[in-house]
C-alpha cells in the first residue's frame, strides 16, 4: 500500500495528476463495499468526480491540439494519438477532442464542468452542438441548452435539441410518407431517404448493402483523405465533400477491390473481403465479379507474395494490388488509415539501397511515410506471423516517460 502526501494549494499539476493515479491504483485493488447502499453513494460521488477530471483532461487534450505535440510523438492528429496511445474508441476520442476545442467559446459549460453542477455527457454534448456553429450562435445555444439541461431533459433529449440549433433550422417542411421503419426494411437491398430542410439543405439517411458500400467505399474513400495535417474537417464533412465531387462529374477514376478465392467463384461458400477486411457473402461477390474484371494474386509458400517487379524506383501496379490485400491499414501499429489510401513504402529506403521488391515493401500513409523519413530513430520495424511488416511507433529522444505516482522516496508516494 502507498501513502499519498500532496498539499493541494501548493502541489504542481503533475504532482496532482500523480497523486490522483496513485489514489486511483490504490481504489481499484479495493474489495467492492457488501452495501447496495453504499455501492450506489459511492457511485454517484466517483461519478461526480470523473467528470471534474475531465474538465481538466479537455484542458490538456487542448494544449496538445493546438500546438500539434502529438506530431512530436509520430501521431498525425490528436485524435490518432487518443486512439491508437490512449486506447480510445474512436467516438469518445472525438468526443473529448471536440470538447476540449469548443470549450473556450463555452465558458458557462467550462465553469460547471469544472465546479462539479454539470455533467460530462452534458458537457460533451452541448460541445457537439455548437462545433459547425459561429461564436454569436454559439453563446446564444448554449445558453438556450443549459436552460434544457435545467429543466431537467435528458442528454438524449439536448442533444436532439442541439442538432436542431447546430443546422440552424426552426423545423422541418412538411414531408411525404414517413419512411418504414428501419428495421423492416431488411439488409438485402439498398435504400435512401431523403427531406428538404427550410435553408434548402437536405437531410440522407439510408443503408447499403454490401456490394454498393464496396462501390461507396470504392468511390468516395479515395476522395475523403483529409487533405493534410491542418484539414480541421471531421469524415463526414469530408465524406459529403467526396460525395458532391463525384455527383459533380468531378472524379471518375473509382476503383473496388473485392479479394476472393476461386473456389468461391466457381460456387463456394467461402466469403470474399474488401481490402480493409470487409466480409461479402460469396453470392454477392460472384454477382460482382459478373460485372467487373477479374484478376488472378498468386501467392507462394507461408503466404508470400511472389516477385513482380525488380529494381525500380516505384511499385507497379501488380505490386501496389498485393500490397493493398495484406495491409488493409497502415502498417504503423494503430493507424487507421486504410491500405487503398496508403503510399507504398521501401521499409530500409530507397536511398539507403533497398530494391523495390515485393518482400521490400510495406503501405503506409503519407504522414508516417514522411515521419519515417525524417525520425527513422522513432520507428521500430518487425514482421508478424504472416509474414507482413509492422512498423511501432517509439517516445522522441529525451521525452518524459508516462507518469506514475512518482518515483521512491518523492514527497507523493512511498511505501508505507
């Protein structure tokens, strides 16, 4: 067991922060109370407490944001360093990260979050809501929020509301039949909604089956990469972008991968996938194959590709299609970033002597390509069990190691 010492008025932010992860290391080795009773006040107090904390982890994902640390570190964005460091899912990642962005056009939201008189999910979603909103609408929503958060709707219920707000609509027109319920409708054949707004938008709702979202994803994912690092726009600002291009006549050059055995075209059982690992029913892969041409991926033993190229500066096609069936993602561990959307990469470099051979080769995408290049020291390359390389990002030189409760013998833990 430790002892935890800190003077709160005078303690730094770190000896705080330590303080804090020794107390809860200590609390998660403790039995749970027998009490109901207990259980339930304790509940609600450690609760209350998390969402104080996260008042002031919004503050630090903040900082990090704003002067891109996390790039520092081999992460693209702050949102990849919560998800592939952190271990966030994806949606409370981007949700932290929208509220620590919002939270300086909040200052009522800001100033109860951090008292303890208004929760994080409220917190979380009065942020969502005003994020595409400019600053005068924004402080009159969340004045208009709070006031439903006061009499005592639920967050769902906000959250609704704030979607209202945030596409600044009063109300819908008058619309056609409501559509059937989703769950009627079944998952064999594709369908779209579609209602008018007041401002002349229009709200899309509906369900692909697999064989059009491989042609969705075909199409608009090429088109919906962010366009840099200072690309503020969340996937479906992008994805709507991508989709106005193509309905635009703006691109034509789609592409759909559907990897499958051939027993499976010649009437197996055995599913196919798209390159990010998508499962297609063997039906509907043949279906597609019907209407698509078809190439054969020989591979040889243990999985390994075959030789299709030799001593050239850049991949061939043949080389980029193998590629793209073994890595769906980048091959930077915890990366998101799908493998159509990657640039091939000379795992020793080019520059360095290595030839642009198939066992020479991984995909990455163009922010750790070029972070690769320019911090080879905070790559560590090793290769899985089926044989594909797996590049593990390291610390910067001289970075502080990951904080515990402080080192024996500091004023903020020892043995006891």
């Amino acid at each position: 067991m430790q002892s935890v010492t800190v003077d709160l008025e005078v303690a730094s932010t770190m000896q705080l922060v330590n303080a804090l992860s020794a107390i809860a290391t200590e609390l998660a080795k403790r039995e749970v109370p027998e009490s109901p009773a207990a259980c339930l006040e304790l509940t609600e107090t450690l609760v209350a407490a998390f969402d104080m904390q996260e008042s002031a982890l919004a503050g630090f994902i903040g900082r990090v944001d704003a002067t891109g640390e996390q790039a520092r570190w081999g992460y693209p964005s702050a949102q990849a360093w919560l998800r592939s460091r952190l271990g966030m899912r994806d949606g409370r990642a981007k949700e932290r990260l929208t509220l620590a962005r919002q939270r300086h056009r909040l200052p009522r939201v800001s100033a109860a979050l951090a008292s303890g008189d208004l929760s994080y999910g409220y917190a979380a979603t009065v942020a969502d809501s005003v994020a595409r909103l400019d600053d005068t609408d924004c402080a009159e929503a969340e004045a208009t929020l709070l006031g439903f958060v006061d009499q005592g709707f639920s967050a769902g219920k906000v959250a609704a509301f704030g979607r209202r707000i945030r596409d600044l609509i009063a109300e819908r027109e008058g619309t056609e039949d409501a559509p059937v319920e989703d769950s009627r409708r079944g998952y064999d054949k594709s369908w779209l909604t579609t209602t008018r707004s007041l401002d002349g938008g229009r709200y899309v709702k509906g369900w692909l089956n697999p064989e059009d979202a491989a042609i969705w994803d075909g199409s608009l994912a090429p088109l919906a990469k962010p366009a840099g690092p200072d690309d503020r726009r969340d996937v479906a600002e992008r994805t709507a972008a991508a989709l106005s291009s193509v309905l635009s006549g703006g691109h034509k050059a789609s592409k759909v991968t559907v990897i499958c055995d051939l027993e499976t075209l010649t009437g197996g059982n055995a599913p196919a996938r798209l390159t990010d690992g998508t499962p297609i029913p063997a039906a509907q892969a043949r279906r597609i194959a019907l209407a698509a041409g078809v190439s054969p991926l020989l591979l040889g033993r243990g999985n390994t590709p075959l030789y299709l190229g030799y001593r050239e500066r850049f991949a061939s096609a043949a080389q980029r299609q193998v590629l793209e069936t073994l890595y769906p993602s980048c091959a930077v561990r915890g990366c998101e970033m799908p493998g159509t959307l990657c640039e091939v990469d000379h795992v020793r470099g080019w520059a360095l002597g290595s030839p642009t051979d198939i066992d020479q080769l991984a995909l990455t995408c163009g922010w750790h390509n070029r972070f690769k290049h320019a911090s080879p020291d905070q790559i560590q390359i090793t290769k899985d069990s089926d044989g594909r390389y797996v590049y593990r990002l390291l610390p910067p030189a001289g970075a502080r190691p990951a904080t515990g409760a402080g080192p024996p013998g500091s004023p903020l833990g020892s043995a006891a």
